[in-house]
C-alpha cells in the first residue's frame, strides 16, 4: 500500500475517534416490562371456601347499625412479583347494587346489614391477571 493511503486511513481512523467520543456513543436503552403474574387476598380474617366450582374468599363481618363507620372493610392484597412494573390494580363489582360500595382503595363500604358483595382484584397493566372472586358478607346483627 501506498503511504499516502496508510496516513488517510490514519487520519480518517483518529478523526472517527475523536467524533464519538465529542459526540458520544447513545444506545436506546428499553425497560422491559414486568406484568403482574397474580394478585393474593390477605385479609386477616378472610377463608377460602367452595363455591360451586371454583374456590372463593369469603370475608363476612358482623353489620353495626348504630356507627356505620364499622361498616367499612378493607381488601388486602399483595401483587406479585413485587417488581412488577405496574402494580395498580381496579375493583371489578357490580356497580348497578346499591347496598355497598368499593373505592379505589379497597375500602367496600357496606349501607345495609344481610347483603353480599361479590368482587374481584384486576390488574391494570394489560395481563388479564385477577384475583379470586371474593364475597364481603355483611352479617346481621343478632339481637
């Protein structure tokens, strides 16, 4: 090869150099995203019991009359994995009822005693992942 060759090569060679390093070399990074794979109920005093056939949480409390601030119970859940990149979940029930309600905390809010709630725990990240159906009964006062 001819020296002349050799030193654009050179050249170009340290001018590539120096261009990347002014510039810098910036590689798109992408977060992968981790779904939600299954949502546990973990109230204290919720029990798994058969329901035709399939298994169902059942959180039932005595209904309080005189202080309705009693008549509030709230779902504990645990989504995993716990690195999940969206963990926010929503709270499937009928809405058309008018004996209870649920927030966007879990907090099912009970206005009349003798009623069942029926709900579940979805995952809002797009991976159709839900809870157990869970059934909040709230137990007449016995007198």
């Amino acid at each position: 090869m001819k020296k002349s060759v050799l030193i654009v090569i050179g050249i170009i060679f340290i001018f590539s150099v120096l261009i990347v390093n002014f510039f810098g070399l910036n590689q798109d990074t992408f977060e992968e995203t981790i779904y939600v794979t299954s949502i546990e109920i973990d109230n204290e005093n919720a029990k798994k019991v058969r329901d035709n056939d399939e298994t169902i949480i059942l959180i039932s409390f005595e209904f309080d009359e005189l202080d309705q601030t009693n008549n509030i119970i709230q779902i504990d859940y645990h989504v995993y994995p716990e690195n999940a990149t969206n963990q926010d979940v929503r709270f499937i029930y009928d809405t058309e009822q008018s004996y209870a309600s649920v927030d966007s905390f879990g907090r099912v809010i009970f206005y009349e005693s003798g009623e069942t709630l029926t709900l579940s725990v979805v995952a809002t990240d797009n991976s159709s992942v839900s809870s157990q159906r869970i059934k909040v009964v709230a137990k007449t006062p016995k007198n």
